[in-house]
C-alpha cells in the first residue's frame, strides 16, 4: 500500500498520520481474522525541496525505535518512510501507483502569488495589503479567486493520474466560512495584522515602500462551495465527506470560552505559529535582519486584537474517492 503525505513539513505532525494509518491497518486485519498479515506499507513524505528533510529523517528513525518497543512480542507492521522533494503542483508519481494521498495545512498555499497583480492595488498610503482584506479592491480578490482555481483544478488532475482506481485523498486546509471572499474573515485579520506590522517597519525606516509594495501571500482560503464546485466540475472524484469546522488562532488555548483571559500569552503562540509558517518567505524578500523586530510588532498588534475579540481559523476538511 502506497501512501503519501504531501506538504509533511519538517515536524512530528506528519508521524502522528503515519501512526494513526499503521494503526487504522493494523485493527483492521485483526477484525477480519488476519492479525500477522498485514500489507507492506510505504510512506513517502513530500514537501519542498527546501524543506528541512534531515530534521524529518532524524524523527523518523525515533518513530521507528518507538513502534519497535510498542510492538515487543510481535512483529510490526512492514513500515517503509521515505522522503520525496517536490511541489505537489507537479506530477510526483507514477500512473495508478498511490493509495492514500494526505495533506495537512497546506492547500491554502498557491503555486504562486497570482499574475498580474502587482499593477491590481496599493497605490495608496495606508492600503498596504499583502492578502485580502475588506478594503481590497473585487479586481485584486479576483485575481487570488482566479490563481486557486487553476491550482487546486490542476492538484486534482495529478492526484487523479497517480492514484489506483478507487483510491482515496485526506484533505484538510485553512478555509473561509462565507462565500463573500471579501467578507470580514479569520485570515484577513491574521494576515492583515501582519501587513500592519510590515508597514510600521516601513514608517521606521527599517523596510523600504517598495520593498512592501510588491509583496503578497501566495495563499488563497476558499470556501466549502468553490471547493465542491471544482471538484464536481472535474468529475475525477466523489466525495465522501466534507466539513467546515473552527479552532482557535492560538493552537494552545483549550477554554472554550468566547474571551480570551491571556492575549498576551496567546499573542506569542499565534507570532510563534505564523513565523515558523512564514519565516522563509518573509526572509527571502525582505531579509532576516527584520524578523525579531517584526513578529514583536506583530504579537502586540495580536494582543490587541484578541483583547477585543477571540477570533479563530475556519478549517475545511474532506476526503474523496477516485472515480471508477
């Protein structure tokens, strides 16, 4: 059996996946009177080809020692990870070779900040954006609308070529709740609040006008509907399940109260969180000399964000099947 997860990034999360499915594999057989034959699984684990795979390889070689012990007394499942370079905006496998394709937290991100948009906005002094906003113009919003379309339509093409028939894709992804892309959302505020920071640089004198000015997220968050929409329209999958749900800016916060008790605490998580998201990309334009004073500035703008309103991420998960 042939798995992939696409997007797996340098930490442990991508071994919590593997563990569940060697689990899930595992129950399995034993439910159907197979408990010592289980299938020969292979991981490959992708992301960029700048991603800190030596990192990765070290964890894997605990998770392996760790499911040797939890295993004592009988032989694990055949359990064979390997890492694989790459944009999963490009063919990775393969005709009909993978099973499970899994990405987790990823497609919200473009192959690219869209075309064209560098004539679309910021022309004015205090309308900096670097993603949508309520202020952005509907041209500019379009042009994001328009670059996630290609890519998540041309994402299902490859997956639809390299899955076997009947195989299946685990989706899940920063999404929007209103199918108004210019309605007041989640990341406009996240994203927004960064722009603000960036642009405080600026008045400082740390960060040139043009430097900003020519920067944008290569991100889009799309709804449920633009979802299902391009699904259906290829006719490459049906899907089993798909849900919106919200979790917290701040990944350690577990009160479900609607107030948050410590912005300011929650403001360090949530910096933490975006730096390590988007450290690379920040640093590759703007340089890393920035990055200490930006995302300080960018955890006192959170703080007093969250003092005012506990705002949280809508999420979009879904699983689909490759059409027979």
């Amino acid at each position: 059996m042939i798995v992939a997860d696409l997007g797996c990034s340098s930490g442990p999360n991508t071994l919590c996946f593997i563990s569940e499915v060697i689990g899930i594999i595992t129950r399995y057989c034993k439910e159907v009177g197979l408990p010592h034959d289980h299938p020969q699984l292979q991981f490959f684990l992708n992301d960029l080809p700048g991603n800190d795979f030596n990192n990765l390889f070290k964890l894997v070689e605990q998770f392996n020692k760790l499911a040797a012990r939890n295993h004592r007394g009988e032989a694990p499942p055949p359990c064979y990870i390997s890492g694989l370079p790459g944009s999963y905006y490009t063919r990775l496998f393969p005709c009909q070779s993978v099973h499970l394709f899994h990405s987790l937290f990823c497609l919200h991100w473009r192959s690219q900040a869209p075309e064209g948009v560098k004539g679309t906005g910021k022309t004015h002094q205090h309308n900096r954006d670097i993603y949508i906003t309520k202020t952005t113009s509907p041209t500019l919003a379009k042009l994001f609308q328009q670059q996630f379309q290609r890519d998540f339509s041309l994402f299902l093409k490859l997956r639809y070529e390299e899955l076997v028939f009947g195989g299946h894709i685990i989706l899940t992804f920063i999404g929007r709740k209103h199918e108004d892309v210019l309605s007041t959302e989640s990341n406009h505020h996240l994203y927004g609040l960064l722009a603000q920071s960036l642009q405080s640089l600026v008045d400082e004198g740390l960060l040139k006008k043009e430097k900003l000015d020519s920067f944008y997220l290569p991100v889009y968050s799309p709804s449920i509907g633009e979802v299902v929409a391009i699904i259906e329209q290829s006719g490459m999958f049906n899907m089993n399940h798909v849900k919106l749900f919200e979790i917290d800016w701040d990944p350690y916060y577990d009160s479900e109260s609607d107030v948050v008790h410590d912005s300011v605490s929650s403001s360090v998580n949530v910096a933490r969180c975006i730096r390590a998201v988007m450290e690379p990309l920040i640093a590759c334009h703007f340089g890393e000399t920035i990055l200490d004073r930006l995302f300080k500035e960018y955890a006192h703008r959170v703080a007093k964000h969250l003092e005012k309103e506990k705002t949280k991420h809508a999420v979009i998960a879904l699983s689909m099947k490759k059409v027979i």
